[in-house]
C-alpha cells in the first residue's frame, strides 16, 4: 500500500513534559504524540518536530510529520488522536504533504513569543504560562538593544553548552517588544534557534533593562562569542514556539485554529 506523508500542527502547555524529545521513563511530547498517532494508525510511528522545546517551554503551533500506509479519513488525524491524548497536548489541524515535506529541514523561519509579567506578586493563576518579574524595566533601553542582534551573527553568548547545532552562526530575522498592561511581549523569528538562545537573550535584555548596562552592552557580548560573558539563562515559563514558515508549495495553514489571549 502507497505510503502517505502527513503534518500536523500541534499545541502544548509544557509544564506537563520533559520537553519535547522522547527521553527513558520520562513523559516527552513527542513520546505522548507518538503514542497516540500508533494507537491511530495501529502501527509504531515515529513523528519529525520543526524543533525541539525544553521542559516548560510551550507551543500554540509546533508543525510535525509522520509516514504511514494506513488509510484514515483527515478528521481521524486530529479529532481521533486527541482522543488518545493527555489534556497538555493536542492536535490543531492536519494535511497530506508530498514526500518532501519536512518539518524540520524545509522550514524557512520558526517564531518565538516570550510573555513577561511585571508585577509585584507573583502570578498564580497564570504560573507556569508567564515569565514573572518584580521589578520594572526600561523597554525602551531593551528595544535599542535587540536591534544589535539583528541579521547574522554568531551566537556563541547566548549557546546553551551542551547545544547540538553544527554551528553557532544563525540569522535574526525580527525581534519586537511590546506592552500590554502589566505584560511585556518579545518577539523572536528566525531561520533556526540555539539551544537555549532565546531564554539567553531574554536574560541580556533584562540585564539592560534592569539599567545594568546600557543597549550597547548587547553588542559587545555578541563579540564575546562566550556564554560565560553572559547574564543566567531566564526561565522557560514564558516561552512559546509560536508558529513555523514553509514554502508556500506546501499551501498549509498559517494560523491555528484559535489562540489564547496573547498568544
């Protein structure tokens, strides 16, 4: 029987998961989808992520693919392998792809939105979902400052050590910061992300936003090409793996079906 290639794009709340790779006796999501998705096709499965999220990090629309023999209706993708499925994850939408298709090598940007809460109290109800600090901050100074890690640099200041890419050198395509009240929003697209490089940056940019340094700080620690010249990475709570861009011959969806609040 002809073997199809499908994506899916999937949502997660990450304080339920070790992260996204599937790791010995630990709940990953790509173990919980894998999972499913075999209960589904009634064979294993091995899914292909358009990245890989640490534990706490989120997504509102990861894009995977996976190979199969077995003919389901496009509805049985989605609606029936999120039966299988823990509440933390689920299934937004599935496509046929062409055997091409690749989640991870074809893409041409991934987007991150980190959200930051700026209050004296520590948030409850949305703990876990925001990044929190108690202080304030001059967005302004941090704005200034993202502009120095903008077009292709290496990242090595802000390179988790034990990342695997082959190279530190990446591409950023855009980095916007916005306010919503008592919340910040950070905006990051790229071609590919470092391990940890986003978390890095927000710990840059709230060093200079703490009036620790001024934005021309950020350039000199992108010349350092040393993470030790760096402030700690910040904390995973905040982030999201918002969406994931493709060739427009692959004609998927752009958008989620829905979205939460800011995100």
């Amino acid at each position: 029987m002809e073997l199809k290639r499908y994506a899916l794009a999937i949502e997660y709340d990450g304080r339920d998961f070790s992260g996204w790779q599937v790791q010995p006796q630990m709940q990953t999501v790509q173990g919980e989808i894998e999972r499913a998705v075999a209960k589904m096709a009634g064979h294993p499965i091995r899914v292909h992520a358009a990245g890989r999220t640490d534990a706490g990090v989120h997504a509102s629309r990861q894009v995977i693919h996976f190979d199969t023999h077995v003919q389901r209706p496009i509805t049985a993708w989605v609606r029936g392998v999120n039966s299988f499925l823990p509440t933390g994850v689920a299934v937004l939408w599935a496509q046929e792809v062409p055997d091409h298709f690749h989640a991870r090598f074809v893409a041409t940007a991934r987007h991150y939105r980190y959200l930051l809460l700026r209050h004296p109290v520590r948030p409850s109800l949305q703990a876990g979902r925001v990044g929190w600090i108690h202080y304030d901050v001059d967005v302004q100074k941090m704005s200034s400052a993202a502009h120095f890690l903008l077009g292709e640099h290496d990242f090595s200041s802000f390179r988790a050590a034990e990342c695997q890419a082959l190279s530190p050198i990446k591409s950023l395509q855009r980095i916007e910061i916005s306010e919503q009240g008592n919340m910040l929003c950070f905006d990051f697209s790229a071609g590919a992300f470092l391990h940890h490089m986003v978390r890095n940056m927000m710990g840059a940019l709230l060093h200079i936003g703490k009036g620790k340094d001024e934005p021309e700080w950020m350039a000199w620690l992108l010349a350092q090409k040393n993470r030790k010249s760096a402030p700690p990475t910040f904390m995973p709570d905040g982030l999201y793996l918002t969406g994931v861009t493709y060739p427009e011959e692959f004609a998927l969806p752009t958008e989620p079906e829905y979205r939460y609040g800011l995100i």
